[in-house]
C-alpha cells in the first residue's frame, strides 16, 4: 500500500464530508479520529458517519471508487487518490439483539445521536464537523477527554453484555491513552472478564498488540491483571504465590524498559521464566499469530542470556546469534534487563560494535560448500551438514583459513570417525 500523507489523508476525508453535504447529506467525522485530533495525536485513519444510505455513497462517489465492505452494517469504503489512503463512510445506524456477544443481529439506519449512542465509550463517541470546526457531542464525551476517563456510553454491564471485546478495549484505551477507567465501567469489566473468552483468538491478539506495543505497555498488563482479564487471555503470567509475584514485578520492570518492542518481544519477555520456548510458542498457537511471529517469540525466550559474556565467549556461538533476524529484539531485551538492573549493557555495546563490522569479516562465505564435499569424494547424507557446521565453526573461531586447511580438516573427522555416518565413495 503506498504510504499516507496525513495532510492529503485528512483534505481528501474533509473533501468528502463536504461532497456528502453538497448532496443534501449530514455527514461528520467519527469515532477514534476525533478523539485523537482532539488529544493532539494524528489520527492513523478518518471514519464518516452519515445519514446517506450505502448505495447512495456509491452513486455519490462512483461504483469504481468505492467498496462495499459490511453492506449489512452501512458500510462504504472510499479510494483516495494517492497518499490519501481509504475512508469508511458509514451511514448512522442502531444495532440491537446481540446473541453472541461479539454481533448485532440487527441493524437500522438512524440519526446522528443514535449512532454516538451505538459506540463504545464517551470518548470514542465524538463526532466532527470538519467545515464548521465543530464538535458534536452526544455522550459528554469532550468531558471525559478533558479528565482522562474511559466510560461506557450508557449502562457498562449492557453495553459490555452485548459485545465483549470491550471489555478489552476498555482496558485497551485506559492504557494506551494514559487514562483511568469510570468506577462503574471498572467494576462492569472486573465483574464480566471470565466472559472474554467468548472473543475471537485474532481479535485477543490484535487488543494485546496494540497493547504491549505501546508506551505504556505495563500500565496495561497491571490493569489486565487487577481486573481478572489477565487469568483470562494470558494465565500464563497470573501469579499464585509470592515467588511468582516477585518474578513477575521483575518481568514488568524489564518489559517497561523494552525501546520499541515488536509483539513477540514484549510477549517473550513478560512470559520469560513462567513457561518454556515451547510454552511461549503455544501462547502464539492460541492467538493464530504467523509463523513468523511465533517463531521469533519462541527464539527469543530460547536465546536469552545468550548474549551474556559476549566479549569473552566462543565466536562461533555468539556470531550465529549476532546474524540471526532476531538480534535486534534480543539486544533490546538484553538493554533493558540491564537498565531494570541498573547495571551498564556492555554485553550490548560489544554487539553492536560487532554488527557494525563489514559483512565480509561479521559473516564471511563459508570455505567449503557441500559441492566441495563431493568433489572430496563424499557421498552426500545426513553427515554433510554435520561436516559444514563443524567446518564452519572452525572457520569462524579461526582454526581453518583455506579450502585446503577445510578438506585437511574433513579428512580428519572422517578417519577418526568423528562425525555420524562416516563413509565415503
Ligand atoms: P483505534 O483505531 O485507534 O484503535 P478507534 O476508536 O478508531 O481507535 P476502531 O476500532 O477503529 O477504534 O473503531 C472506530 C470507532 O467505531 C470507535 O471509535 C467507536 O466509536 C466504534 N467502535 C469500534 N468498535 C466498537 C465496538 N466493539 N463497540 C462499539 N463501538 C465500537
Ligand atoms: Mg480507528
């Protein structure tokens, strides 16, 4: 996707509030863009809301330009020109009859007032009026900005009742935003966490996410933890005695000090020492993350402390981990395991000095590949990437210099019948 350029972003979401109204539309700014533009933080993406119908969107901005993504919700999305992104315009509607917790089995289209009423919280209530310069406000939710406060529009056990990810997002926003939770939407979410679990895996993951990557990553797992959601989507960290309590406290101190942590780090980390790599891999099996994600999560917990002593530790052990995709995550973690222990990351700064040396000396080719093998008058098996691995630690600790030193060394293993499988052709 080419990349956003908020001004284009937010001209071309203003440009269509007013071709809405030019039609004869009420149309508004809504939700998260509005909340964020009023606590000065550029809104990642612009939401309008508007008492046009769906296909009336269409016909206004052409059936090219725009896609029907949740035609049962009123929902349009519209292609900006370049670096202008997409816009949801949703046509103001009220939903009702949640029977799963997660979805409406309803919707009707409605006014202004009865779609600020249908949101989650006061805060995300808001709408805008980006010709006038106005906010509109049905839930008091200038008010709660101002404060700092997360509170559910209307009654927050009904409103938790009907969806329970927000149960989540409460926590969610209260955290990110730096903001307290409303006693009463508090006590709704401490009452209701055991029915999280009701949630989809994705959607756990996308909350926890946003959450443990954020700055105030461990203002939101305090909370997670205090209102019971924690024992829910992560008992994995739940402390039951006071040696847990104290690993975890240790566990919130290095998290806290994380630079900018991806997902699988921030998990790695506050899941260290409470499960094994393959106890952090099946945390990331539960919430369907990549591949990729739970691999490196699970490398990370597998590695850690691996980079201790690093000055003075064999080269061909520290080098594969230095060249590993993960290395940036794991000196992080290293960093802030120091800073939490107010001790100096020389471990860390031996690293990166390393990482800046040039690629021919940080990871050089190897002296032999596997055709050299052949060539040698091996038969090719499971020995092969025995010999390479030996060939190449040696070659990384400066035992062997050439191909010749290599084979020399091959011969070696083979006759003293060190390594598996030793026969040749
Ligand atoms: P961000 O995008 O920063 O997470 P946001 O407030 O924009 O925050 P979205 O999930 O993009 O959140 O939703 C846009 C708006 O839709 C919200 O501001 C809120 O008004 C409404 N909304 C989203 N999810 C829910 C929900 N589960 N229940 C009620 N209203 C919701
Ligand atoms: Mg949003």
């Amino acid at each position: 996707m080419p990349e956003l350029v908020p001004e284009v972003q937010r001209r071309f979401a203003r440009q269509i509030v007013e071709r809405l109204r030019a039609a004869g539309f009420e149309a508004y700014w809504a939700g998260g863009c509005v909340r964020d533009q009023l606590l000065d933080r550029p809104p990642h993406d612009y939401d309008v809301a508007t008492s046009a119908k769906p296909d009336e969107v269409r016909r206004l901005f052409g059936l090219r330009r725009t896609l029907v993504v949740g035609a049962a919700f009123g929902v349009v999305v519209v292609l900006g020109p370049s670096g202008a992104g997409q816009i949801e315009v949703a046509t103001f509607r009220s939903e009702s009859g949640y029977h799963d917790g997660r979805h409406p089995e309803r919707v009707a289209f409605s006014s202004a007032r009865e779609d600020a009423l249908r949101r989650d919280f006061t805060i995300n209530g808001l709408f805008y009026d980006p010709i006038e310069e106005r906010v509109i406000d049905f839930v008091d939710g200038q008010a709660d900005l101002r404060a700092g406060i997360v509170r559910a529009i209307g009654n927050p056990v009904d409103r938790f009742t009907e969806d329970k990810l927000r149960l989540l997002r409460a926590v969610r926003f209260a955290a990110t935003l730096g903001f307290t939770l409303e006693t009463a939407t508090r006590q709704a979410v401490e009452q209701m966490a055991s029915q999280v679990t009701v949630v989809s895996a994705e959607r756990i993951a996308d909350e926890m996410e946003r959450m443990l990557v954020s700055k105030n990553r461990t203002v939101g797992l305090r909370l997670l933890l205090e209102t019971g959601l924690a024992a829910e989507v992560l008992p994995e960290i739940v402390p039951v005695d006071a040696r847990q309590r104290t690993q975890l406290e240790n566990a919130l101190g290095v998290v806290d000090r994380l630079e900018r942590p991806t997902f699988s780090l921030a998990l790695a980390v506050v899941l260290f020492g409470r499960v094994s790599p393959a106890g952090v891999e099946r945390v990331c099996r539960r919430w369907r993350l990549s591949n990729q994600a739970s691999d490196r999560a699970e490398w990370l917990v597998a590695h850690h402390g691996c980079l201790k002593n690093a000055p003075t530790g064999r080269w061909s052990v520290l080098q594969k981990i230095l060249v590993s995709p993960g290395i940036e995550e794991l000196l992080q973690w290293t960093a802030a395991e120091a800073a939490a222990k107010g001790r100096e990351a020389t471990d860390v700064a031996y690293c990166r000095e390393c990482l800046a040396w040039p690629p021919e000396k940080l990871d050089p080719p190897p002296l032999a590949t596997g055709d050299d093998l052949v060539r040698h008058g091996l038969v090719p098996g499971p020995i092969f990437s025995e010999l390479l691995a030996r060939l190449r630690d040696a070659q990384l600790d400066g035992l062997i210099e050439t191909k010749a030193q290599a084979m020399a060394m091959v011969d070696r293993l083979v006759a003293d019948g060190n390594v598996l499988g030793s026969d040749r052709a």
